[in-house]
C-alpha cells in the first residue's frame, strides 16, 4: 500500500471537502480507482482529476460508482479521450461540471450526462 492509499483508507470517517488528483496513468494506473473509491466513500463534495497519457490514444475507466456518487457537488475533468460513460448517471447535488480537453466514447450517452443533473 503505497502513501496515498495508507492516508485515504486509514483516516477517519468524516467527509473530504476536496480530492485533487493530477496523475500519469502508465506510472499510477493501478492505483486511480482506489484513490477515487476511497474519495467516494469518504463522501467527497469537489473531484477533480487530471490524468496524463503517454500517447492521445490514452485510455482509461473511471469507476461506475463515481458517476452516482450522491455528495459531489463539483466535478473537473481534463484531458479524457474516449471516455466511457456509464448507461446510469446520476449526481443529485452536482452544481459544477467543468470539462476540459474531454472527449466522449459514446455521445449518445452525452446528452443523459447533463440532463441527469437538474443543477448543470
């Protein structure tokens, strides 16, 4: 369990205001989703994540439970290719959706993205 995980999964139960994550997927890959899990469970409120590919052919899953995770209120995403959506979004208190150098696997599920937020 490297540094990041230990403080994530060991600290107390009380909510995370803000996880900021600017990361390579080739050298931290393995470890993103547990970080994300983790932010999720402690109730995170404002995610944002920049993930960094060696080539624009990048790619990588974001976990399902993170597009129905009920307290995020701000969500920043830069720089996804080909980013897959779940066939279920929902975030009942999102208010901010900031989306920057993303493109969209699938734009059909584009369109479920915003209209799943009353807020955005």
């Amino acid at each position: 369990m490297n540094f990041v995980e230990r403080v994530l999964l060991l600290r107390d139960s009380s909510s995370l205001q803000t996880f900021y994550l600017n990361c390579c997927v080739l050298s931290d890959g393995p470890h993103i989703n547990t970080w994300i899990y983790a932010a999720i469970r402690h109730k995170i409120q404002s995610l944002m994540l920049r993930l960094s590919f060696e080539d624009i052919n990048g790619l990588f899953v974001l976990p399902q439970r993170l597009f129905t995770c009920e307290s995020l209120m701000d969500l920043d995403l830069q720089f996804f290719y080909d980013l897959k959506l779940p066939s279920v979004i929902s975030f009942p208190s999102l208010k901010i959706l900031t989306l920057v150098s993303v493109t969209f696997a699938d734009h059909h599920l584009v369109q479920q993205l915003f209209s799943g937020n009353p807020f955005v």
